[in-house]
C-alpha cells in the first residue's frame, strides 16, 4: 500500500470520534487535502456528553473538543452537508447542498442511529433514542413538561437517558430484558449491586419484561406502553436503548459490500479500492477468533482510526486491538472493565471479588482456574491504573504476579481509602502458600521498569 | 423555605444597620441580622444539599440563571463590585455597618471596629458558610473534604483570629499565611522597619517568618506538592475562590485567547512588584538619593491598581461573570511565582488513566483557572500548568475517572500514555 501523496485529496464523511482521529493521525503524517464531511453538526462534538448537555453541566459549545482555530491551522476542511450518494466510478460525493466532492481516499465513518424492533406505536411522537445531537434537541421537545417517561432497554445508554430524565424530575421506569440491569455485560454481584444502586435512584426497572406495543392518543403523541406481560403503563415519552444500528441506507446503489454493517478486512478495506470504513458503521467479514464482528464504542471507534492511518500512512497494519477496555459511569458509581470478564462464568473461571458494606465499591480479578493467569478486571466505584492494568493482561501475568504489583495499580485521589488490603486477605486465605512481596511496590519504579510511557510529549 | 425567611429576615437587618443606624442601634439589626442570616444560610444550603447525590451536584448550573450569566448573576456582580469601592475609597458610608461590628471587634481586638474588620469578619463568614456548602457539595471526596476543612481554618485562624488577637495583645497586625509578592508590603522597606521597631522580638520574627516562606518554603514545598499546597489550601483569595466561589466555577474562559491574556498579564505582574520591592529597598538604602520619588510612586500605583483596583474589585466583585479565579489567573504575582515554580521545579502533575478519556469536557468546563484540560486527557498527556491551584475539581466531575493529581519524579514527568498516540501540537506556540 502506497502511503497517500500530498496532491491526493482524503474524504471523510463523519465527524465522531472515529473520523476525526483518522484526520488529526494522517495529517500528522501527510500533507495531503483532508475534508470531513458532516450533516451532524459542522464541528465535532463529544457524543458521550450530550447527557452533560441535557442535564445543565454543560452548553453545548462545552462539548466541542476542538476549537475553530485548530481545524484551519491544521488545515482540515470541514463541510456540514448530507451526503445523498456516492458515486464509486466518478469517486464523487452528491451533497444535498453543496457541489459533488471529489475524492482520491474515502472514509466511511458515519456512525450508527438507534435499533428499532417493528413495534406497534414507534413512529409515534415521544418515541426516539439517543444518539445524535439532532436525538438531543428532539428530546429537549418531547420531555418539556411531561411527568413519565419509559425506556426500553437496560444497556449503557439506558441508564444515560434515565439519569438525564431523573435530573428534570421526570419519573422513569426501564424495561430490562434480563433478571438484572445489564446483566448480559456484568456477572451477577456487579449486576446486583448495579441494579440496586440503579434503584436507590428513584428509577423503577421492570425486570423480565419487553416491550410489546407503544399506544399513542388522538394527536399521535405517546401516551402509554404495554408490555410483554400485558402490563400498561402511562408515560409521554419512551426512549428506545436497544442498541444501535450502522448508518448505511445512502450507500444502498454504491456497490459496496454490505451486511449489517459496511463489510471490511482487518485493514478496514470494503469491497471497493480507496475506499475504507471504521468504527460504528463497520463490520469485520473476517473477526479474529472470540472478537466481535462490530465494535461500536467510543474506545474502538479511536482504536480504529488509529489503525488505519498507518495504513493510509503507507504502513500497512492489520487492526489489533490488544486487551479490552471500557468505562462507564452509573449515577454515582463508576465502572472500569480491563481484559475480559464475562457474565457468565464457565469451570475454568475463578475469581477473587470483594465489595464493600455499602455495596458502593466492588472489585473482581478473574483468572483461569489452572493456571491462575488473569483473564480480566472489573471495578465499580474504585479506580485502577490503564497502563498497569494493559501491562499485566498484555504480558500474560498470572494472579500471583499481579498481587505483587497490587499496590501499585490504584488510581483513586489521594486521601482515598484503599481496599487492596482486602483483596489481599481473600488471595492468602485461598493461596495460603503465596508470599507476601518482599518489597511495597510503587508506580512509578512499575513505569520505569516496563516502560508504561510514550517518549513523545507534545506540552 | 425556613432557611430562606431566615436569609431575608437576616439581609434586612443588615440593611437597616447599613442605613437606619440613626433609628435603631446598629449592633442589634447588624450584629444580629448576620447571625440570623448565616443561620439561614447554613439551613437552607444543608437541605438543598442533602437532597442531591455526589453525581447530581452541578445540575442545571448552565440552566440557572444566577449561575450563567443571568440577570440575578448581574445584580450581584454589581452589588459586590460596589461594596468593593464603597470599602476601598468610600468606608465612610459603612459607618452603619462598621458600628455593627463593634463589640465583636472589642471583644477580639479590644480596640474600635473600622471598614477592615466589617470587611474580615464578611469574608471569613463567606468562607466559613460557602465552606459548609462545598462540602457537602463535594462529599464523597475526601481530598475536597480536607482541603476545604484546611481553607476554612486558614482563613478563620490565621487571617481572622489571630491579627485580632495579636491587636489585642499590642502587637503588629499581621496575618501569617500571607506572604510576599502576594502581600506585597510585608517585604517592603516600610513594613519590615515597622514590624522590627514596633513588634520586637515578635516583630523580628515576623519578618523572618515571611522571608523565610517567600524564598525558601513556598520553593520547597511547591517541589513536593506543587503550587497546590498554598492556592487551594491555605491562601485566603482561594479560599473564598474554593467556597463561595465555586457556584461560579465553570464561568472561567478556556479559549486560547483567554490564556494568551494571561500570560501577558499575570508575569508583568510579578515583574512589576519585584521591580517596586528592589526600587523601594534602593531608595532606603540610599536614603533617597538614588531613586527619589520614583519608587513611592511605584508602590502607590501598584496598590492601587493592582491591590485595591485588580484583587479587590474585579477579583471578587466579577465572580458571577468571569469566575472564581479572575485574581488568581490574572493578576495574582504570588500565583505566578508559584506557578513558575510549578511548571519548571516541581514533582506535581495531574495524571491522566491511559486512553479512558471521551473527550467530554467536565475538566475544562469546572476548572476555575480556565486550563483546558482535555486538551491533554484525550491524549493520554499529564497536566503541568503554570496556572494550576491543584483545586482537584476536574478529577472530580470526570466521569470516568481518568485524572489524579499526585506528586512524582520528575523524570519523564511529561511522558503520556503509551496507549493513545498524540498530536505534537501546542495550543500557544
């Protein structure tokens, strides 16, 4: 692969996160023409705040990352217009508004819009998810003034969109799939303790319950829910958490292989030359064994671009994503997963848990039961160290490797109760023939000693 | 509803004690219309407080009216502003008021209240109840817990009780966690002859006590904790920035424009007092023959500009429209000493976790000196600023927990994480 010449003109059509990495790495590499194209909004903005936006702690200029002046020094254009088609053969885009785009390299990065399941009553008003800013200002409208609202779906964005109802006073009640929220991501204890939390907040979850059918009144406004169980509940708004779906309806007559998503290789290649797609939109025709065939959250839409600028960058590398990572944050608890902890766990699991009294704080180290080599870290309400944690899952520690650097791998402030001494108790009580280290290990002699740092510093 | 009667009822009093002090004694409506009204304050900020969770703490503050910019954050921007001039260049008319503090000024002073004392005893009651407001604000942290317990006693300790008692007992007024080029005077040729001739032994040690800390501690422990250890823990103007300033937290400007005033502002600052400090000393040394006028005339416009004009009036008086740290990010010389120490001989850094950050905008948002910090977060960069009081807030209302503020070697201090790659731009080049 031929590194992208400076005369080439680079199209990306998508502002998220995915896109514009994938400009900021190229440009740092290439002088070639970069344009985003965008019908969102003209500047990117960070999709994960839109609650902060909704909820007053922040404006909506807040949430902008980059300022004016950084796209021109950079000399990223920047075009809010709607791409109604693309033609491959004349390697144009036709905008809704302005002239069609030439193109040399094509980007796909067009993210994703909610889920819908064909449900009776989803077009009605008071019906929408939640995930552009567009979805924002909709439900700025559609909950102005109203007094119940039901949210269908206990996933991440659920319990977003519940928070921000809560915040307007607005009662909410959750449908939830599962015997506990999100419970097909979190074993059982961090579900529990995540659910009751959930609880505590004022959120009423209807558990082992599904939407059947959405009931509008005589003006096509929501005006209640049924569900599976026959059970009706009054509500003037429903927001739909279901998931998300790739945004790819324009592409239909371009010739591009799609299944769900836009289909590409691990080099994020389609079915036609120069043009490539990341992140939301993308599926993997051919994912490594246990990896899932879309990645559609902030972290990979990141990681994506990443990869493929070394591609367009002339070093052509195949995606390796490298241990698991995500965060989330529920009403007042944080949450941290490093590696891989699933649900459900099989006989060859074993894991050391703890959580506090108040069932505010839980920690988990899973390993693999024989030879004790750790598999993955969940965290609610405590704050470990990503380098150390991606440190110990890359190189493959065991459990009793990662005991001795314990200490080191804490993140929260300073003052902060630790609990690693509890931990600590529960592994010598299960290895009693385990030593305790010899020395407190500290980390920054961890970073030295791995090298857990970048050499380049930009301030 | 009962704390809100309370504050009216308390501002009335205070109202009639400004004005009707002819009618009605001013000690019982002032004295007393302050006590009711911090009552009323403390009552009113535990139940609204109380209700809300640690995550729910900032909701609607860009909704509100009084804390964005609205008509009520106006009227009060003003009310302050005027109090400022009113206090500066026209005490007399606070005669009311000033009278109203009379017997709590016998009774710590044992000498006669004057605009001074209205002015400490309002400022510490501001950061005393605003204190009991952040933390409960901040609650679930025990780094705000304690930083705001140390600004609390700072202010009411060595700022308010002890000059009082060090007046009752005849001795120099002087307020220990006040150091130069902050309290620019204390180095002054006037106020240390002053301190040695008039305090004695105590007075020697006054003057020894704040050289000491302008040159030797404020270096030292701003090494270990950076500039942190005074701005957000112990200075009096961070401490009513902390407390009552942090309604008004997120009003601070984080463009880069913002910035490139502030670097042209706050260092000439600093080089403006050092510059009266050694004229001042010249001129003493020569008894005037060297330098004339000139260096009183350096000292008198720097106080009333910057002293009086800068940290009083817009310091304060601007909070509800440009923030709780204009003085601090502006104006303040101590802060651009400490924050010169901080960038280049220091251990302190906010860390960022790896590749957590999404770019949300909770840092920059609530940080009071207007850094933008995600600017580094999202690229796996630590913070070292000039301008950082280590406030800890933005660690705070991050949702994913990526920041931690924490002192370490100083090698590779700015290296970032390797698992996010980087821009090599700078926001000022």
């Amino acid at each position: 692969m031929e590194k992208i010449n400076s005369q080439e003109h680079l199209v990306i059509i998508g502002n998220g996160i995915a896109g514009v990495t994938l400009a900021q790495r190229v440009r740092q590499g290439s002088d070639c023409r970069i344009t985003m194209v965008s019908a969102e909004s003209r500047l990117h903005f960070s999709r994960t705040a839109l609650m902060y936006v909704y909820m007053g702690h922040m404006r909506l200029q807040d949430i902008v990352p980059y300022a004016d002046w950084y796209w021109q020094e950079q000399k990223i254009e920047l075009v809010h217009d709607f791409v109604e088609r693309v033609d491959i053969s004349q390697k144009k885009l036709m905008l809704r508004q302005g002239d069609p785009l030439h193109y040399d390299k094509l980007v796909l990065a067009t993210g994703s819009s909610a889920t819908y399941y064909n449900w009776p009553g989803q077009t009605l008003q008071g019906v929408q998810g939640l995930v552009s800013l567009q979805d924002l200002e909709l439900m700025e409208t559609n909950t102005a003034g109203i007094a119940q609202a039901v949210i269908v779906g206990g996933g991440l964005i659920g319990v977003e969109m519940a928070e921000m109802l809560r915040s307007r006073g607005i009662a909410v009640t959750m449908l939830i799939r599962d015997k506990l929220y999100w419970h097909n991501v979190l074993p059982q204890q961090e579900a529990q303790l995540v659910t009751d939390h959930i609880q505590h907040h004022g959120i009423e979850l209807l558990l082992q319950e599904e939407l059947q059918e959405i009931l509008g009144d005589t003006s096509g406004k929501v005006r209640a829910i049924r569900t599976r169980n026959g059970k009706e509940l009054p509500c003037q708004f429903v927001g739909i958490t279901t998931g998300v779906k790739p945004t790819v309806e324009f592409l239909k007559d371009a010739g591009i292989d799609i299944d769900r998503g836009i289909l590409v290789n691990e080099f994020f290649e389609t079915s036609q030359p120069e043009v490539y797609a990341l992140s939301d939109c993308a599926q993997f025709r051919n994912p490594a064994p246990g990896q899932p065939t879309m990645e559609q959250l902030w972290y990979t839409g990141r990681l994506h671009a990443e990869a493929l600028a070394f591609t367009l960058l002339g070093d052509r590398k195949p995606y390796q994503r490298g241990p698991w990572f995500n965060s989330a944050k529920f009403f007042d608890i944080e949450y941290q997963t490093y590696g891989t902890v699933p649900a459900h766990f099989t006989e060859q699991h074993e894991s050391l848990y703890w959580q506090n009294e108040e069932a505010t704080k839980a920690i988990r180290l899973l390993y693999e039961k024989v030879t004790a080599r750790l598999l993955g870290i969940n965290l609610l309400g405590i704050r470990y160290r990503h380098d150390l944690c991606h440190h110990w899952l890359g190189q493959g520690y065991t459990l009793h490797e990662v005991m001795q650097e314990l200490p080191a791998v804490n993140f929260d402030p300073e003052f902060f109760q630790r609990y690693e001494e509890a931990l600590l108790r529960q592994y010598y009580t299960r290895f009693p023939d385990q030593q305790p280290p010899v020395k407190h290990t500290n980390w920054w002699e961890l970073r030295k000693r791995f090298g857990l740092f970048s050499d380049s510093a930009s301030c | 509803m009962i704390g809100l009667i309370l504050i009216s009822i308390g501002l009335l009093g205070i109202l009639v004690a400004a004005v009707g002090a002819d009618y009605i004694s001013p000690v019982l409506t002032g004295l007393g219309g302050t006590a009711v009204f911090t009552a009323g304050a403390l009552l009113y900020i535990w139940q609204s407080r109380r209700q809300k969770s640690p995550a729910e703490q900032n909701h609607g503050l860009w909704q509100k009216e009084a804390t964005s910019r609205g008509a009520s954050a106006w009227v009060i921007g003003f009310v302050l502003t005027g109090f400022y001039v009113l206090l500066y260049w026209f005490p007399n008319t606070l005669q009311g008021l000033i009278q109203a503090m009379e017997p709590l000024s016998q009774w710590l002073r044992n000498r006669p209240s004057d605009q001074w004392f209205l002015y400490g005893t309002f400022y510490t009651l501001a950061v005393l109840i605003m204190g009991v407001f952040a933390l409960l604000k901040y609650r679930s942290s025990r780094y705000h817990i304690i930083r705001t317990i140390s600004v609390m006693f700072f202010q009411l300790g060595f700022a308010f009780l002890l000059p009082g008692l060090l007046l009752m007992l005849n001795k120099p007024e002087y307020y220990f966690s006040y150091f130069w080029p902050l309290k620019y005077d204390y180095l002054f040729p006037g106020t240390v002859d002053y301190l040695v001739r008039d305090g004695a032994a105590l007075g020697v040690f006054m003057v020894f006590w704040g050289a000491v800390f302008s040159f030797l501690a404020t270096p030292v422990l701003t090494y270990f904790y950076g500039k942190r250890w005074y701005c957000s823990w112990v200075c009096g103007c961070g401490g009513l920035a902390e407390t009552a300033g942090d309604p008004y937290r997120h009003l601070s400007d984080k463009s880069r424009k913002a910035w490139r005033w502030e670097v042209a502002i706050i260092y000439p600052i600093l080089g403006f007092v050092i510059l009266t400090t050694l004229f001042l000393w010249i001129n003493s040394w020569s008894e005037g023959r060297l330098l004339g006028d000139l260096s009183g005339g350096f000292a008198s416009t720097y106080g009333f500009f910057i002293g009086a004009m800068f940290s009083g009036v817009v310091g304060v008086g601007f909070y509800p429209l440009m923030g709780n740290r204009v003085w601090c990010r502006f104006g303040c010389p101590m802060a651009a000493y400490l924050g010169l120490l901080q960038k280049h001989f220091s251990r302190f850094r906010i860390s960022t976790n790896g590749g957590q950050c999404i770019s949300c905008g909770n840092c920059s948002t609530y940080c009071e000196m207007g850094i933008d910090v995600r600017w580094y977060a999202q690229q796996g960069e630590p913070i070292i600023r000039a301008s950082c009081v280590g406030c800890g807030i933005c660690a705070h209302v991050c949702p994913r927990g990526v920041l931690k503020l924490e002192n370490g070697p100083r090698e590779d201090r700015y290296a970032g994480s390797p698992l996010i790659k980087r821009d090599e731009l700078r926001i000022l080049s």
